[in-house]
C-alpha cells in the first residue's frame, strides 16, 4: 500500500512542513503544514505541537478522522452552523448583509458559504494516554460578521460551533476528561 501514484492508496501526507511560534507550547513551537480538508474541499494549514503528538499521530488523525467524518457527523455539523448563523442573523445582526442564499440555507447547503483557514489538532491535556484527538477548525464566511466561525471536534463528534474564541485544547476537554 505504498504506492504514491495512486491517492487511494497513498497515506495521507502535510505539505511544506515546518516550525511555528506557539506561546502556549512548553518549548514555545508548534508544527504545520498544508493539506487538503474534504469538508470545504480546499487546502489547509493543520497546526499541531510536536510534544503532544507525532507528525504520524497528526497525520493519521487527519485522514481517518477529519477528513473522513461519517455523514451523520457532517449533518450535524452543518445543523449546529446553520443554528450559530440564524441566532447571529436573528438576535444580533438583523441587518448584516450576506451573499444571496446564506440567510436561508440549511443543512449541507451552509458550506458553500464557509471558507476553513486553520484546524489545530489537539491531545487531551488532562489524559497524554487519551487515544482520541480534538480539533478546533477555523472558518470565515461570506458576510460582514467580523468573527471567524470555531467548530470544535472531539474524535469524530461534533461538540460545538461558535464564534473564534481561541481556548484551544481546553475547549474540548475538561478536567474530568482523564478517566
């Protein structure tokens, strides 16, 4: 199953890998690089730190995980996205001005309107054994809400879709998290 001509069968690989600052990281770095996310079907910078997890561990999360959630994931994703974008569009901003369609769409439809920037893949703080990861996937949309929208994954399971607030690993795990 090595063989790179066929992208069936090829593993799933970063491009441009490199070294980041990363403040909250204990040696001060983090890793990224590029790659695809089959969600927004564009590529995307993936930012991980090394002393949590490996460039494998990273990968693999990428391409069995991220990029490939069970439909029902998808569903509910899209759900949790259109309910952020119709509270933002009723209760705070009535009058915001979105491209023809976004005020009315529904399910799948809500992710031709996104664009994902960033996803910062985590391990459980609490637990360094936990085999599941997390993730944090930033996205803007095209309307005049000046926030990126935070959609945060635990394993496969969507926990949350908000406005950026950037806390992280600790926005999808909790103290208690360690069993």
């Amino acid at each position: 199953m090595s063989n790179r001509e066929s992208s069936m069968s090829s593993k799933f690989r970063l491009e441009n890998v490199g070294k980041e600052e990363d403040v909250y990281a204990s040696n001060g770095e983090a890793t990224s690089g590029f790659g695809p996310f089959v969600l927004s079907n564009e590529p995307v910078q993936y930012h991980f730190r090394e002393e949590d997890m490996s460039l494998d561990e990273a990968e693999s999360y990428i391409e069995n995980c991220l990029n490939n959630l069970p439909d029902e994931t998808v569903d509910e994703l899209c759900k949790k996205m259109c309910a952020w974008k119709d509270h933002l569009l009723t209760d705070s901003y009535p009058d915001m001005i979105c491209p023809d369609g976004l005020p009315d769409a529904q399910g799948r439809d809500i992710l031709r309107f996104i664009s994902v920037s960033d996803i910062y893949i985590y391990r459980n703080p609490y637990d360094q054994n936990d085999p599941v990861f997390g993730a944090s996937i930033l996205a803007g949309m095209e309307w005049e809400y000046e926030d990126g929208i935070e959609m945060i994954i635990k394993g496969k399971e969507v926990l949350e879709v908000r406005e950026f607030l950037g806390y992280g690993e600790y926005a999808i795990w909790d103290e208690g998290d360690n069993e």
